[in-house]
C-alpha cells in the first residue's frame, strides 16, 4: 500500500470537499491496514494479484460522453456515477415526499452524516475485518446512500450505474450504504462498468442494512474490464424478519474475488442468495458465498451456477454456517459448475458448519462438462455448433433465472449472459 501522509490525506480532502471526520477516519484505517492479515478464501489463489491498493489517494473528475450515456437504461429512479464525479441524480416527487434518500458520497458525509456515521462499516462490514477492508475505508473516493424511511414501499426499482473509470491510472474505491428501515421494502438495481483499458484494481464494498420487517430486493449486473482486478464485497446485514433477494449477474472480463456474506442476526431474517457467473479467456473468478445464520428460525439459500470457457478459471465457495443458539434454522445451498473446454478449470465447494441441534441442512455441488448428446442432438437438427453450445449453458443455467422473483431482472441476466458468451466464443 502507498505511503500516504497526513497532508496527502488532507490534500485529497480539501479538493474533495470532505469533511475533517472522515478524512481521520481514513487515517486511522491507513494505520490499521498496515497490520490486519489478507482475508482467506478456500481455494482461492489471489495473494499474487494486484489487488491491494497501491496507487496515490488523487482526487480527480471524469466526464461520460454520449456514446458511454447510451448503455444506459433510463429510469425514473437513477444514479449515474463515472469514476469520482456524479453524472445524474434523479428520484421521482414520490420518492421525496417520502423521505428517500439517493445521494452520492459527498452529499452523504456533508448533507446525511448522521445517518451514514451510524451505519458506514459498523455492522455489516467492519473496517479491521481485513486488510482489504482497511484499505477500502483509507481510500474510498466514490459511493452512494440510499435511505429506505420505515413503512415504506417502493414499487419501482432504484437503479444505480458506477462505471469505473479507466481512462485514468488509479484505483477504483467505491462503496455503498443502502439502508432499508423497518418494513419498508425496496428493489434495487446495480450495475458496475468499466470505460478505459488503464491496468487498475478496484475495491467495492456494498454493505445492505436490513432492519425489522424489511425486504430488500437486490440485483447486481457486473461487467468490470479486462484489465481491472478486483475485490467485490457484498454483505447483508438482517434484522429480525428481515429478508433479502441477492440476484446478481458476474459477467466481469478481468480477475476478480467475490465475496459476498449474509448475516442472519435476527430471528425469522431470510436470505434468498443467487449467483450466475461466466468466465472466458485466462481470467479467473473467485466467488465466496456465505450465509450465516445467527437467528431462531432464520433461513439462508444459496444457489450458484457457473460456465468457464477457454483457460479460464470459476470457483465457487458455499458456506453455511449455523451458530449456536439458532433453533429451527435453515441452511441450504447448491454450486454448479459446466464447463466448455479441456483447459478451463472449475471448483464447486460446499462447506456445512452446523454448531447447533434442531436445525436443518443440505448441499449439491457439482462440476461437469458440456452434454455432448445435448449438443449433437441440436446440431444435427441444422444449428451451427456455438449456437448449439449456448443454448445447452442457458438450459443449465435456467434453474437460477426462473428462481429469480422480478422478471425484468431475469430479462436482463438473460441477455448480459447471451452478449459474454458470444464475446466469449468469439476470443477462444
């Protein structure tokens, strides 16, 4: 990690515009990197990666031109963020007569502090979990809150766009707080991008705050850049009867760990977790999938499926973990791997931790190659083999779309799978 003194933290603060509590914040997460260990994850080799962060803290402005604006989805609910700068900021009048918050970093510290004080990596992730978390709370340079007020409901999504920004030389440090107050209920969709071929590494951390009697519906779309490697930490925190719907598409070109956790503190909290990953040419995912059932009655599933083409590398990792004390719980998962080529390589690790009696527990994993009577069987009837071989992968991946709650969502996995596997089939 970069030598960062407290006038290079207090440089970055006064062109930032950041107020003095969070800029000793940062130094004091600097100092306690230094000594925290990397985080371990089974079977997945990462520490020769350049994955921590070494670049200098600079604060800099970034600008999308039209045709990066074009892959962008309207909605009535959005966020648009490219690199450090804040592009667009809109919430419907109805969402504001409500007490929605949608603010982007800058407005949180200054505008919302209180309330982002009070969550920002205190429960859901803590920032002396690890080194890479320490170093995400020293050099955060983008993010966003999203406030979710008590009894309320959202029926249209909130949709989010990071796009990191690789035109530049720096790293990319973004993180978001969404905080869903007791029984309310929001659907959110996020989608992270790359622009800029620039070798960097990026560190993002979402932390999901779910209080009493909430749900939150979450949809993640990844497409980060071949070039970028990257520590993507998601993480629930649940309350009691508490749910969460983990919906997220890892169609990202570069090396990446994921390492998402669920944290089901309360009784009755629930979590849905579904995972679909592709991997092509050398890259290398490494996807580690917790949940963790802390509460009476609480119910953690988790399903992931994955296809590897060329040399590359998938690992998925389920761990369920029932704590001592939770009667009635329920863990379950599944982790499927197919792959396409005698050179990629796949892992599917279920790991079962059970600390109490009076629970129920299960796994399936798996690792295999394509169907070859599947795929002659539909290119004898005239289909040319790469077709034929896309859609036997969106048969095997079918049982986690049609799991899937929101058919919009499922309609967008579906096509962002389609485009990396024809991009993918194309590099081999």
């Amino acid at each position: 990690m970069s030598e960062m003194t407290t006038e290079k933290f207090e440089t970055y603060a006064k062109n930032a515009g950041e107020p003095r509590w969070f800029t000793e914040k940062r130094s004091a997460a600097f100092d306690k990197a230094k000594e925290l260990p990397m985080p371990s994850f089974q079977k997945i080799k990462y520490h020769r990666w350049p994955i921590q962060l070494e670049k200098e803290l600079i604060f800099s402005k970034s600008e999308l031109d039209e045709n990066e604006k074009s892959v962008i989805d309207d909605s009535e609910n959005l966020l648009i963020e490219f690199g450090q700068s804040t592009d667009t900021i809109k919430i419907s009048e109805e969402l504001k007569e409500k007490g929605v918050i949608v603010a982007d970093l800058k407005a949180a510290l200054t505008e919302h502090r209180d309330l982002f004080e009070r969550y920002y990596m205190q429960k859901a992730v803590k920032v002396d979990e690890n080194r890479l978390t320490a170093q995400h709370a020293a050099k955060v340079t983008s993010g966003a809150l999203i406030y979710i007020p008590k009894n309320t409901i959202i029926e249209k999504p909130i949709t989010t766009y990071f796009i990191q920004d690789a035109t530049k030389a720096e790293d990319y440090v973004h993180h978001v707080l969404l905080i869903a107050d007791s029984c309310s209920e929001v659907s959110y969709l996020e989608n992270l991008l790359t622009v800029g071929n620039n070798e960097t590494t990026a560190n993002i951390i979402v932390e999901v705050i779910a209080r009493p009697g909430s749900h939150v519906k979450f949809a993640s779309f990844d497409r980060l850049g071949e070039n970028t490697t990257t520590y993507l930490n998601r993480r629930g925190y649940l309350e009691q009867d508490a749910k969460i719907d983990w919906s997220m598409g890892m169609m990202n070109d570069g090396n990446i760990v994921g390492d998402f956790d669920s944290d089901l503190i309360g009784n009755g909290s629930h979590a849905e977790v579904k995972v679909v990953a592709i991997t092509t040419g050398k890259q290398v995912q490494g996807i580690d999938t917790r949940v963790t059932n802390y509460g009476k009655h609480s119910i953690g599933h988790i399903l992931q499926h994955g296809v590897i083409l060329a040399k590359s590398s998938l690992i998925f990792n389920g761990i369920g973990h029932i704590i001592h004390g939770a009667k009635g719980a329920d863990a379950q998962q599944e982790s499927r791997v197919l792959m396409l080529s005698t050179k990629a390589r796949g892992d599917a690790n279920p790991i079962l931790l059970i600390d109490d009696n009076d629970v129920s527990a299960g796994h399936a994993a798996s690792v295999g190659r394509v169907n070859e009577e599947q795929l002659y069987y539909l290119m004898s009837r005239g289909l040319p083999k790469k077709l034929a071989e896309r859609l036997v992968i969106r048969g095997f991946l079918g049982p986690v779309l049609t799991a899937v709650p929101s058919i919009s969502v499922r309609k967008r996995l579906s096509d962002m799978i389609e485009e990396k596997l024809i991009d993918g089939q194309e590099n081999e």
